[in-house]
C-alpha cells in the first residue's frame, strides 16, 4: 500500500500538520522536559516545517506516515506529551529515522541538521534518543500503515467536504 497518488503531498501535509495542531491544542500548556524540547517554540508553522522537511529531504509521502507512526510509538514508549517546544524536534527526529529506515541513500547528516533548524551534534542526539525510544523497532508492519493512511485520508476527505 502506498500514499502516493492518493492525496496531494501538500495536502496530506496539512491534514498531518492539522492533526497535530489538534494535539497541541489539547495538551494545552503542559511542561515535560524531555530531550525532544527546544529552549523554546521554533516560529515555523507546522505545515511549513513538514514541507520544508518533505521538500529538503527528498521523502515521499509513505515516509512521512511512517515518521507519525514512529512519533506515536515514541510518544507511548517514552511517555512525552507533544508541547509546542517538541513537535518540530519529535517530526525532525520520526523524519530522519524513517528515512534511513526507507531508503537507500540518503543524505549526510549535516544536511538533514540544516534542514530541520538544529545544529549537527543536536540532530546526532535526537535521532540515538529516538531510535532508543523506538526501541530500534522500525519495521512498521503493513496493516498498521494500511490504518494510518486511511485514518489521514479519511480526514483530508472530511476537511474537503467542509471547505
């Protein structure tokens, strides 16, 4: 099963980064120091962080729903709430480890620290925590993307009816 083809990237983005949004709405104003957390909230919206991450990184849309897979596991395993202060390090993390996880070659390191706004030695750090949250379970099984793309695509169905 394969996300491409069924929504527009730019528009799958926006559903993710909506979701998202809906998240940090409903943790509110909650703290919890974690590794994931910056000094403070990047000013990049989210759905333009995603479509810097999606554009820079050469990743396609499977990618990126592998990456919410491996966030949401993150999140359970290590028990982080999703604040303002560690969405775009948390997706920057998801991001990188899916992509290596997914593709043949990929970029150095220093590239993917541009990109997503860190330095190389912050970018080096999240992506061992991540993997160490994760468990070094990344092998997302295919009824669990099945689920996660319908789920993305039922709400981006729903959000073109509204419009």
């Amino acid at each position: 099963m394969s996300a491409t083809g069924t929504t527009s990237t730019f528009a799958m983005l926006k559903v993710v980064a909506g979701l998202l949004h809906d998240v940090l709405l409903k943790n509110g104003g909650r703290k919890q120091k974690t590794w994931y957390d910056g000094e403070k909230a990047p000013g990049i919206p989210l759905d333009e962080y995603l479509k810097r991450l999606v554009r820079y990184t050469g990743c396609d849309m499977d990618t990126v729903i592998i990456a919410i897979i491996y966030i949401d596991r993150i999140c359970i395993n290590a028990n982080i709430i999703i604040t303002e202060n560690n969405v775009h390090r948390l997706l920057l993390a998801g991001f990188i480890v899916a992509i290596k996880w997914r593709q043949d070659r990929v970029h150095a390191n220093s590239h993917y620290a541009t990109v997503g706004g860190v330095t190389l030695k912050e970018l080096n750090r999240l992506e061992r925590t991540a993997l160490n949250d994760l468990k070094w379970e990344t092998h997302v099984k295919t009824t669990e993307y099945a689920n996660y793309l319908h789920h993305f695509e039922g709400i981006g169905e729903c959000e073109d009816r509204v419009v």
